[in-house]
C-alpha cells in the first residue's frame, strides 16, 4: 500500500511540474496539486488509523 501511495505521489508531482512548465498546460498543474494533496491527505489518514 505504502509503494502504491508514493507512487501515486510522484506521478501528481511530475503531473504538476510539466504542467507548469509547459505554458498552456497550466490546468494540469493544477489539477496535479490537486491530486497530490488528495492522496497525501488519504495516505496520512489510512496510515495513522493503522497505527492505532
């Protein structure tokens, strides 16, 4: 799960970072934000209640 989760991440990340880098590509930068704070915010909650 944790590999699927980091995964997940740097794909958002590198989403967003093409997305700012190439100048009309601007709403996949956002949506690559986006979806890398989703899947942070899910990871921490799932990874936390495990741990109780």
């Amino acid at each position: 799960m944790l590999i699927l989760l980091i995964l997940l991440l740097v794909l958002w990340l590198v989403l967003t970072i093409v997305g700012f880098a190439v100048e009309g590509l601007v709403w996949l930068g956002i949506i690559g934000i986006v979806l890398f704070l989703g899947t942070g915010a899910i990871g921490f909650v799932r990874r936390k209640a495990i741990h109780r």
